[in-house]
C-alpha cells in the first residue's frame, strides 16, 4: 500500500527509477578534499592534481588501521574512490568510519552527498562571486560553496530551521571560513548565516544588520574579523557604542546590491533520496512516511514553499546570474511543474541547457537532469 502510493507520487514515467540498483556513488559517503590547500601545490602540466595529493593515502592508512581493529582488511573499505564526473569527490563505503580520520577531525575535509555536491557544482561558482544559498542547513552546501570562492566574495546561508542552522554555524567554525588574516584589503571575504524565511528573505550581500524585519544574522565573519580585542572592547564600551550597538538592531535600509549566483535546494518530500528511502525498512516505517510526507495537504505545501523559493531565488538574482533549483524528488510537480510554472510568471527568466560529463548517471528532461535517482 505504501509503495503504490509512492509510485503514484512520483510520476508513471520515473517509476522504474525505484527498482533498479542505484550506482555506488549514490550508497556511499562521499567527501571532498578542502580546495584551498590543495591549491597551494603547483599543477604539473596536465596531471591530475587530486591523484598525487598525499592527504588521499593518509585517510586510506587511518581507514585501514581502523578496519584492522575491527578485523576487516577488504581495501574497498579503506581506500577512496575518486567520483569520475564530479572532480574533488570521492566515495568510501558508508561503513567506513569517516568522522575518525584525523584530516576530518581538523577540517581538512567535508563529507557532502554526492547529489549536493553535483548541484553545487553546476553553479560554476567563480572566486569573487557574492553566492546565496537559500536552504543552506546542515551546511555542507555553504562549506563547498565558500571552499569554490576560495574565501573571496562571499556566500550567504538562509534557513528557518534554528537548530539546523546551528549545526551550520559549527562547519563554518571548523572549517575556519574567516577572512584570512594575509588577505589583502581589495579582496575581502564574507560568511554570514540568517534565520529567516527564504520566500521573504531580501538582503543583499553587503548590507549591516542584525535584525531586520525578523530575519536575524546569527554569524557575520566580516563583523567578527572587525571585532577589537577583548581587553580594548571592554574599554571603549561607552556610550557611544552602546548606542552604535542599539542602532544596529533597528530596521535598516536594504542594500540594493544583488547576488550572482543563487542556489534553491529546496525542501521535498525526500521520495528520490536513496539514503532516506533505505531507513524505511519495515512496513510501518513505509506507511508513516506515506502518512506524514505523501498525503495531499503536505504536498500541498511543499508546492507552495518550492514556488515561493524559487521566485524569490530569482529576485536577488543580478541580471545575468544564475540560479540552480533542485529537489531530492522524483516528482514533477516538484521539478518540472515548479520550473515551467516559474518560467510562465517571469519573462525575464532562462532556462539554460547543462553541460553534462559522459560519466555521470543520469537522464535529461526537458533541460533538467535526473542524477539517478534524483532531480537536479
């Protein structure tokens, strides 16, 4: 009963998509090494850089050590494997206890579902660009979005969950995404994480705020580099400041600049998310999902949260930007229908044709892509 309604949901053409195996990449964790150290080694010539980076054969020791602890000595298990159509990814097993190894532990590298990572990536995201990420929790995306832009520019992260932002604003601790202290003046860097609403969040990239009409900044790496030391903050804490700090909390005027690049990742009923669907291993697990996330005045919702998001995605938008919306469904309604009824309301909007690598997993429909199994 429960698998017919998920069936149903997803469209009689993507049904199939259900019961086929899905490829390795799909099953496994999947991390990326951090580009900004890589980077600090000289290409040479063509050779890939990623295949002579030493960090590679330290995780695979630390995984097998490990796996011989827990008396297990099958390399798949320790060794990674480089992810052929996403450059920077690699796959482990999701046995492999990745969280242990000490390049993780110190922020030398990020796990990211191999799906966010390839929606991320189609936003060619250029260093020096201001980039939104407008459903950023749990911050994977963000952390792979400020590693792109090299710390320069800056990335902007929105979303109504407290808690998961929470979880968001711990990455950008660990992953020391602050303006480096050697940066010069002219190519400052910006994180900042807001708990708003994104179908009414409108703030561009380089307003001063603390509050404004109920969205709440709760980080700002440029406001935290500007911060004076401790015992000198304690000094000047006159008046003055106290008034500056009041100021802050009033509703500003917006500023005009816009982004240029937003991503709308955007929440779904999670039906083409393999590592949901494989925790619902019982019966009653299928139907409380079916119950909870299928039933008509959730989808209902959904819908109308997509089509909020989207639009307001594009709104800050600078002309000539781009904009990637996805989904971890395999509906429609929830990718094509949100799109082309996008696209009917805005006149000033495109739909540009992907560029695909010859070894991703994939369909195309109608210039959207079906990453097996999921909806970019």
């Amino acid at each position: 009963m429960a698998t017919s309604a998920l069936e149903a949901h997803v469209d009689t053409r993507h049904r199939d998509a259900l019961g086929r195996p899905a490829p390795d990449e799909f099953t496994c964790s999947s991390f990326s090494l951090l580009l900004r150290a890589s980077r600090l080694k000289k290409l040479d010539g063509n050779k890939d850089l990623e295949a002579e980076d030493p960090r590679l054969q330290s995780i695979a020791n630390c995984l097998a050590r490990e796996a011989e602890k827990n008396g297990k000595n099958d390399a798949r298990e320790t060794v990674p494997q480089a992810v052929p159509w996403l450059p920077g990814f690699y796959s482990l097993p999701v046995s492999a206890p990745l969280a242990r190894v000490d390049l993780y532990k110190v922020g030398k590298l990020y796990g990211i579902d191999i799906s966010s990572g390839y929606a991320v990536s189609l936003l060619d995201i250029q260093p020096g660009e201001h980039v939104l990420d407008l459903c950023c929790a749990p911050g994977a995306k963000l952390t792979m979005i400020a590693d792109l832009l090299q710390l320069k520019g800056s990335v902007t992260g929105v979303d109504f969950s407290r808690p998961r932002l929470g979880a968001c604003r711990q990455l950008v601790h660990k992953y020391q995404l602050f303006q480096p202290e050697s940066e010069a003046a002219d190519s400052k860097w910006r994180c900042r994480l807001f708990h708003a609403d994104g179908r009414t969040f409108n703030i561009g990239p380089k307003t001063e705020c603390a509050h404004i009409d109920g969205m709440e900044v709760l980080l700002d790496t440029q406001e935290i580099a500007s911060r004076a030391p401790k015992d000198r903050m304690r000094k000047r804490k006159n008046k003055s400041a106290r008034a500056r700090d009041a100021k802050r909390q009033k509703l500003l005027v917006l500023d005009s600049a816009l982004y240029d690049k937003v991503l709308v990742d955007a929440e779904c009923t999670h039906d083409g998310s393999i590592r949901h669907l494989q925790r619902l291993n019982t019966v009653a697990k299928w139907e409380e999902y079916v119950r909870d996330h299928l039933n008509p005045s959730e989808v209902e919702r959904i819908l109308k949260l997509q089509r909020g998001l989207i639009q307001n995605g594009f709104n800050l938008l600078r002309p000539g930007g781009t904009m990637i919306y996805s989904t971890c469904s395999l509906s429609v309604k929830q990718n094509e229908g949100i799109v082309s009824s996008f696209l009917q309301d805005e006149p000033l909007a495109k739909l540009d044709p992907i560029t695909h690598s010859e070894d991703i997993p994939y369909q195309v429909r109608n210039c959207s892509v079906l990453a097996y199994p999921l909806v970019l």
